[in-house]
C-alpha cells in the first residue's frame, strides 16, 4: 500500500495524522500539486477528480476522498476507533466532522484558494468569495469554543476524526491569518492538547 500525497497539503495531513494515531506504517509518495503534478494523466487515472490524498492497494486499485481512506483504516484496524463505537457514539462523531468540515475546513480552503490565487493556473479565483468564506471562520471557531467548554475534545470525551480535521483546518487558517482569539480560552487549551499528540508532527 502507498498514498499519494503533498506534505503541506491540509487533507493530506488528515490522512496521515490518522495513521499516525492507529499506529500504522505507510509509504507516503509525494505529488507536487502547486506546479500541477496532479492534473496529469498518470494522477488523473488514479482519481478523475485528480485530488490528493489517494491511496493505493496491494490489488492496484484506488482509494481517495479523505474520509473514505480513513475509514478504511478504521476497518481494517479498529483501535484506537477514530470513527466512534457504538451508533450513538459513531454518528456524534460523524456529526462533528461534518460540521468542522463543512464550517471551517472548506471556508478555510476556499478563502486560500479565492483570496490568493494559488490555482489560478486551474480554476478562477473570486475574491469576493473567498472573503466572505474568510468571515465564515471566526464564526465557527466561536462556536467550537462554546461546544469545548463542556468537552476536552470537540465530540466529547475522546479523541477523533473531528479533532484531527479541525487540528489541521485551524493549523492551515495560518496561511490566511486567522488564528483563534485571546478569550477563546477553551478553543486554545483544546488546541494546545491535541498540537501536542505525536501524531499532530506526522
Ligand atoms: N474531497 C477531497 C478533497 C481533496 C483536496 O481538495 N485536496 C487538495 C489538497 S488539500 C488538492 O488535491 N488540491 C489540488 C488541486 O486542487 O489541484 C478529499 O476529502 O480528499
């Protein structure tokens, strides 16, 4: 097995913060999607969608969408379970990765993408959203805030999928300037927490 990855790369760091926790070993080839690496076709036939993470099997066949390979991994090695135990247990969790990723790690991509161009060789940057996406955030890390003050961990008591992508979503907001505020005292002990895993260097 081996996935295709970018190390800077936010989804990326998802995947292999995922494995790091499960203690799993991978071979990790490095595609360099800023000079478009990914648009050719050798990446295209691994996934249409020509994204990275991608993960390859023994069989040769592929796997991509973040999620989807996590949760591979979850099944092939259920502890510790990232995913949640139990059905109240797995759709709280599901619940709150939804919401990071939907709330916070996609504005967070498309204020970079929108605000700075960075593919404008792939697709048209507007400005104007990526700003407003940017004002998304700071909403959100509110929320988050609130929902830390009564858990050490955004799905509750354990640590989980939720936590790594909101870990790397809010790592990534460097990049557009937005860092957590000095009185969200919840969200900054919770991200002192979980920054200092051994899986948050993976
Ligand atoms: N829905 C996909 C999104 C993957 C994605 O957007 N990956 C980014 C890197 S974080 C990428 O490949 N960007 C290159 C491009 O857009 O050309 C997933 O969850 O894996």
């Amino acid at each position: 097995m081996k996935i295709y990855e970018t190390s800077t790369a936010p989804n990326a760091r998802r995947v292999r913060m995922f494995l790091a926790e499960k203690a799993i070993d991978m071979e990790y080839v490095q595609i360099d999607i800023q000079a478009g690496e990914n648009l050719g076709e050798a990446h295209r036939q691994k996934n249409f969608t020509t994204k990275i993470p991608v993960l390859e099997l023994d069989d040769g066949s592929y796997i991509s969408e973040t999620v989807a390979i996590c949760r591979y991994f979850e099944e092939l090695q259920p502890q510790p379970p990232l995913l949640g135990s139990g059905a109240r247990g797995k759709a709280v969790i599901e619940m709150w990765q939804r919401r990071v990723e939907f709330n916070l790690f996609m504005p967070v991509g498309m204020c970079f993408q929108h605000v700075t161009g960075y593919f404008k060789d792939r697709m048209t940057p507007i400005k104007a959203w990526g700003e407003e996406c940017g004002k998304q955030v700071p909403v959100f890390l509110a929320a988050l805030d609130r929902q830390l003050a009564n858990s050490t961990f955004i799905a509750g008591e354990t640590f989980s999928i939720a936590d790594i992508t909101a870990l790397c979503a809010l790592d990534f907001a460097r990049v557009i300037k937005i860092r957590p505020g000095g009185e969200q005292t919840d969200l900054l002990r919770w991200h002192e927490l979980v920054s200092s895993r051994p899986s948050a260097k993976a």
